[in-house]
C-alpha cells in the first residue's frame, strides 16, 4: 500500500475510481495491481463481493469518491451497506485534504527514513570520534570532521532545512545522542547568525566535544574522602570540566582554536554568572554563546537525573525564560529557527487529529509540519499534514504525552529522549 492511496467504503463506489481489492483469499477477477470503475455495472459486480472496503489510488482516478454527506441522499436510491455502523475508513478530514499533500507525503517520508539511518550512522561516528580523545592524535579532528562535514554541507545548501525527530534507541549512550543534539542545533544556528562554512564547520567541532571535559576526576581525590567531600569534588569537578575538556583538546593535532574557545566557555554567561571564568559581554565567543543556547534547550528536552521531562515546545518556553544572560540575537534566531513548536511537540489541530511536529517552517512559526494518528492508516505510512499547504488547518493547543490514549502515543512514538539530525527538502 502507498501513501497516495486510501480505504473507502464500498458504499463510496462510483464510476471513474480507480481502485485495489486487498483481500488475501479472496477469490476475484479484478487485476490484483488495481483497475478503474468504468461502468455502474463494474460498481455492482465489485459491491456482490461483500467487501466493507476497498482502496483508492487518487491519482489514477478521474473523480473522488462519493461523500458520506452524499451517501444519506443515496440511501433509498441504492442497497444501504454496514456504512452507518462502521469504522469510516476515509474521514471527513481526510477526504477534504489537498492533493499536494497526499502526493508529497510518500517524499516526506522516504525522506524522513533516511534522515534517520544517516543520524544512526553519525551517532556510531560520535561515540568514536570521543572515545579517541583519550589518546590523543590526527584521528580524532578527522572523526570530528566525518560528522560535522556532512552537516555543514547541508546547511550551506540553498534548500529549506528540516529537524527531523527521532527517538533515541539507546539511554545508556545518552551523553552521545547530547553532544550530536548540540552539534546539529548549533551548527544550525550559526548558519542562521549567518557565519562562513568554515566558522560554522568550527562552531560543529566544538559542539562535539563540548563536554568531553565531564566525569574526568583523578581518583586519589576520593581516596581520603567521605561523602560529603566526594558531593563537593564532583560539584567542583562540574564546575571545571570546560577547562578539563579545553585542556584535552589543545593536545590534539590542528584542532581549531575557535572550536577549543567554545569547549572552554560553553558556560559562560553574558551577565558573568557563568563558569569557570565568570566571563561577561563580549569576552564570551560567539561560537560558545551559539552552542551556549543549543545546550541549554537540548538539556531541557532531554532531562537528567530524574529532573521533569519537557516537551519541546515546552522546552521552547522555558529557553525564552531563562534568556537574560544568553546571547539575546542567538535565542531570538534560534526560537524564529525552531519555531513556536519545535519539531518533537505534541499538538492537536482545529480538526481535532492529534499529530507530532516534524519539522519547523521558519517563513511562519504556527504553521509547522505534522504527523498525524489516524487509526485507518498504517504507522510506517502516517500522513504528514504540512500547515502551509493546509490553510484551513490550525494548532489549536500543545499537549502532553499523558494527554494521548495509549495506542495515539505508541503511534507517534515521540520518545522520552529526542534527538536530531538534519535533512533538506526542496523549497515549497
């Protein structure tokens, strides 16, 4: 089954439909490929199989089917069928759906699917790239380089960019899925801040590794310790771990200095409540005041030890709050890049589907690109309402994941970890 074709009740029969019979067993002289309706007499001999429905392929039909409003005037005219009583395959919502976007959505996505296999492949070069800063050398800027090159190519294209979302499979390699997330949000917001392929390929290097500073305690600072000195030399630790993962990186062979800047003062703050240099104004780098806001919003959407799970558009709001001391152009960009409802919330439209947001539009923040539950339409195949398409289509509220019955959630499958990656589409 494609996504350009849909169940309709065989009461909906009429002719100048083409149509597939999907019945395994069942015995029949249709071609199994589909064929069109040509006669009131083909209507019939499909009607005497007994079928509750039958699937249209839109684009090989000269006409629609008939509406369920049009049924309740056939009613007398025709034999009536279980249509009253039954699950409507094809709902008034879905019947009233522009063609584009049925035609674009089968793109979407194969798109989408491989957007997906490419994060998984970078994510295998990211647990790599960190593991060789350990030691030292050439190959870990040239591991770097294999995540961050791809990327930089994408977002220095001349096509839209899309977040595609998608859930993390993996909890024990949370610090990886964090430092890809930064990488990508901050590569796209330098993009958007309007920085150079190289200075954007930098800001992606340091991303990377921003924390690659964490965890790196020496262990003869416990040995004399009980637990409160082990809380305080963990928070101590914490506090420097940029200067660690800074110190680490200048080691590496050519690892840029810009990149190395941003490792060191990712924490950093304009008002100089920051660490570990309580660095105010312009003396923080733009590189790390860009990633500064990525892993602010990354750290909100995927939250730690035991901390309350946010939405993304919830993460959105809570980043606009707490943007006092962050650069205020990179929150202002990043928000209008994002969008109102960043890709991963969860929203009901003004039809009353419920839906995923999976991608952004920047030309309008209210109007983002939706994958919506419909309970007649296979998970892997789910439509994608883009809202610039669908006018008449608005979100009407966020919502959270306990909002949804069970079968909407595992549906949608938004994950209690969200990850990112990019892919590019043409522009509408």
């Amino acid at each position: 089954m494609h996504i350009d074709e849909y169940p309709i009740l065989v009461e909906q029969l009429c002719p100048g439909l083409f149509i597939r019979i999907d019945e395994p067993g069942l015995a029949h002289p249709f071609p199994p490929k589909g064929f069109k309706l040509r006669t009131d007499a083909d209507v019939a001999k499909v009607m005497a199989l007994g079928l509750a429905h039958v699937y249209c392929i839109p684009d090989k039909s000269d006409r629609l089917p008939i509406s369920l409003e049009e049924l309740d005037g056939l009613a007398g005219k025709r034999q009536k069928g279980p249509w009253t009583a039954a699950r409507t395959p094809v709902s008034a919502e879905l019947s009233s759906l522009k063609r584009e976007t049925i035609e674009r959505n089968k793109d979407r996505l194969e798109r989408f699917a491989a957007c997906e296999k490419r994060y998984e492949k970078a994510m295998d070069k990211v647990v790599e790239a960190l593991k060789k800063v350990s030691s030292p050398n050439a190959e870990v800027l040239e591991a770097a380089g294999e995540v961050v090159g791809p990327m930089a190519e994408t977002f220095l294209s001349d096509l839209d960019v899309l977040i595609n979302v998608m859930t993390a499979k993996m909890r024990d390699e949370a610090k990886h899925y964090h430092a890809l997330n930064v990488a990508v949000l901050s590569m796209m917001l330098a993009k958007e801040m309007g920085l150079d392929k190289a200075a954007i390929e930098e800001v992606g290097i340091g991303s990377l590794f921003h924390d690659v500073g964490k965890g790196r305690i020496p262990i003869q600072r416990f040995s004399k310790g009980n637990m409160i000195t082990m809380n305080k030399v963990l928070k101590e630790y914490y506090m420097e771990h940029p200067k660690i993962g800074a110190k680490m990186l200048a080691a590496v062979p050519g690892f840029p200095p810009s990149a190395q800047m941003l490792v060191l003062q990712h924490h950093e703050l304009l008002d100089g409540t920051g660490f570990p240099a309580r660095l105010q104004g312009a003396a923080v780098a733009l590189g790390a005041r860009i990633a500064a806001v990525a892993n602010v919003y990354d750290r909100l959407c995927n939250s730690k030890d035991g901390t309350p799970v946010r939405t993304p558009h919830e993460a959105m709001k809570a980043l606009y709050k707490k943007r006092g001391p962050l650069d205020p152009k990179a929150v202002t960009m990043f928000i209008r890049k994002l969008g109102v409802y960043p890709p991963g919330s969860l929203v009901e439209l003004s039809n009353t589907m419920q839906g995923m947001v999976v991608s952004a539009n920047i030309r309008d923040s209210l109007r983002p690109s939706v994958k919506v539950y419909h309970p007649d339409i296979p998970k892997r195949e789910a439509l994608i309402i883009d809202l610039t398409i669908e006018t008449e289509l608005t979100v009407v509220k966020a919502l959270r994941p306990e909002d949804l019955a069970p079968d909407v959630l595992q549906y949608l499958n938004p994950g209690k970890q969200v990850s990112f990656y990019v892919d590019a589409a043409p522009r509408a």
